[in-house]
C-alpha cells in the first residue's frame, strides 16, 4: 500500500535588508505618478469616506482609477515602512500586543509604539503623504507589506498621497481626491514588481494612490504616536561583555543629561513585556539586549548593531522632539565612544530622516551592508539613491 503523503510548503527565504529596502521602493513606484492609468467609462464619486472606507472599496471593486472620493481622515508624512534589524523580535512584540489586547493599559514609552520613516521628495518636487483612517492613534502595527503573504492575508488600512510641493498634508483634514492606479510598466520599472505579484498587489489596493484635489485642515485635535529612530553600527566586533558592562548606565546618565527629569518607577526585567514602570532591561542570550528608560528605548543587537528609539506624538511639537532625539543620539554616540576606547565613531546605518544633516554626516544609506545591498540589486540601488538624495 503506497503511503499517503502531504505537500509541506515551501518555507519563503527571508532576504533581509533587500526585503526591507524593497518596501521603500514600493514608495519609490509613486514617482511615475503622471503615468497613472487612465480611467474608463463615466467616473464616480465615494463621499463620506477615509482610508479604511477607499480599501473596502477597492477591495469590494465599488471603485476604480479616476474615481473621485472626499470625507476626513488623518494624513501624516510618516509611516512605519522600515523594520530596523536592531529590534525586538516578533515573539516579544506579540507578547506586548497579547497583553495590550487583554486590556493591559498603554505606557508611553514602549517599542510597540512602531519605529516610522518620512520619504524625500520625489524627482518632479512632489511629497508622499500617507492618510490613514481617524480612528488611528498610534503606529502600532506593519503599516506597508514586506512580501506578496502579507499582501494577500491582510488588509492594510492606509493609503498614500502625492501631493504638489508645499502642499499642507498633516493632521486631521476633509479631503476630495481622485483616486489613481500605477501601470504595470511603471512598478515594473521602480519597484522591480512582476507580471503576478502586479495582479496581487492591486487585488488588494497597494498599487493605488490618491491625488489630492481639495485638502481643508479641521479644527479636530488628534495624536498619532510612532517612534522616531536610527540604528547605528559600532566599528569592528566590540564583544558582548564590553557593550554589557557599559551600556545602561550610559544610557540612563544620557538620558538624565539631555531630557527633563520625570518619575520612572524601578527597575524591571522579563516576564514584564510592556515596560509600565518607565525602567525595563530586557536580554535574549548573548544576541539582544533591550533597555527601555523613559523616553528612550534602546537596543544592542549582537554583533555590532545599536538601535535608538524616541516613542513621541508625529503630530505634535516634532521640532522640539527632534531636536531632543538629535542631542541624544550625538551625546550617546560619544559616551558610548569614550566608554569603549573605539578607534573610530559609530556609524548611522538609517534613520528616520536620512536628510537630516547628523544623518548624512554618520553615513547614512552608506555603510558596507547597503553598498554590498545596491550591488546585488541595481534596482535597489535606485531606490537608495532617491532616498539618500
């Protein structure tokens, strides 16, 4: 009797930072924006609509390229594309979400609280904004799919605009926009998507855009929380043990030195996964080490990888924010220079703003593993060359 056997799928080969970079160039895509299809037959019109509504529309086929749609929603020129390598893993942040779930309480300072990137200006001058539903409070989940299985099992809730330069596209706002398709040649050509994975992404709205035609600020205040980031590299191996001995308490002195004293509880380590007492030390073996001490989240990922992490209001005073999460980051890098005796200074791998002048003065899009990246895949490399633009 021949034994009966079952077909095992194939288990999918993570690419890494080609993965992560790829979701930049879906972005990237949107610079063929004048190429957008053209609509046929007679055009619509959706009203009191968000970006939710536009997705179950498209979804359910009750719109199409051309059509018009207006309502409110929240638009921000950040979303949470990149996932940084220097990051709690995906166990620990479905912990956090379980407890979240089961009705645990929010803390301000935690690394669910998603880290988010904004895009440069495409070629012709125009911006990427991204309008999400008004029910959004926070950065708390993948916002772009890093691969056709995310693309086809969930729905994601959000969907970009391309705006003109100088065009007001943040807060909440009412909206009148005509919705917009890619061309299979023009994400072909940006996004290196082919033939099949073009079918699949429009099935579920990712090749759609909006341009806006009518864009009214409301006086409705709202708070949308996300993590303004950079992950660094230390030159050479430092050791497990060396970074250990030095790094909490550099990072607590830091923190104490660069932001307004506040209350933090004491120290706590796991089972304890959202960090409620404002000072949480968290190691996985010898690969990760996370540190929470608000406001700032931290994280050594073994070898040679250190990610910073501010949890901040992307719609609130963002200046003073940053300019807070710059000093930390230079003053830290410093300490953390001192207190290791390395030869060289520690390089930004990325950063939230790859514009910012401390971003591009530590290297930013520049370090070994994105020259060996744009090598291997010259259409990435065009994409990194737009963002480090």
């Amino acid at each position: 009797m021949e034994e009966e056997t079952y077909r095992v799928p194939k288990v999918r080969e993570r690419r890494g930072l080609a993965e992560e970079i790829s979701k930049f160039a879906l972005c990237f895509a949107l610079s063929e924006h004048e190429r957008a299809m053209s609509p046929k037959g007679g055009r619509r019109t959706l009203s009191g609509t968000d970006a939710a509504g536009i997705k179950a529309a498209i979804l359910g086929e009750r719109l199409r390229a051309g059509d018009e749609v207006e309502g409110e929603a929240v638009l921000s020129g950040f979303a949470a594309i990149y996932n940084p390598r220097a990051y709690y893993p995906s166990y620990f942040l479905g912990e956090m979400r379980a407890e979240l779930r089961k009705g645990a309480e929010e803390p301000d300072v935690s690394a669910h609280y998603l880290p988010v990137s904004t895009l440069p200006p495409l070629p012709d001058g125009s911006r990427i904004a991204f309008m999400f539903p008004r029910a959004k409070q926070a950065f708390d989940r993948p916002d772009l799919p890093g691969n056709i299985r995310d693309v086809l099992t969930r729905d994601y809730p959000h969907i970009p605009l391309v705006a003109k330069a100088g065009q007001q596209v943040e807060g909440s706002v009412r909206f009148r926009a005509r919705l917009c398709r890619l061309s299979r040649e023009a994400m072909a050509e940006r996004a290196g998507v082919g033939e099949r994975s073009y079918e699949n992404y429009s099935a579920r709205g990712l090749s759609y855009f909006l341009k806006p035609l009518e864009i009214v600020p409301t006086a409705e205040p709202h708070h949308l929380r996300g993590s303004l980031f950079t992950e660094m590299s230390f030159p050479g191996i430092p050791g497990w043990d060396r970074v250990l001995a030095i790094l909490e308490e550099t990072v607590c002195r830091t923190v104490q030195e660069i932001f307004e004293p506040r209350t933090r509880g004491e120290r706590k380590e796991i089972p304890c996964y959202l960090p409620h007492s404002g000072h949480q030390v968290v190691r996985f073996r010898r690969r990760l080490l996370g540190l929470v001490y608000d406001p700032m989240v931290v994280l050594f990922r073994s070898p040679n990888l250190i990610g910073l992490y501010l949890p901040c209001d992307l719609l609130g005073d963002l200046e003073k924010t940053s300019s807070l999460f710059e000093r930390f980051v230079l003053r830290l890098s410093e300490a953390i220079e001192g207190g290791l005796e390395l030869e060289s200074s520690l390089k930004v791998e990325i950063a939230y703003d790859n514009h910012l002048p401390w971003a591009k003065a530590g290297g930013a899009l520049r370090g070994e593993s994105f020259l060996i990246l744009g090598a291997a895949y010259p259409l990435l490399e065009r994409t990194l060359e737009w963002l480090r633009s």
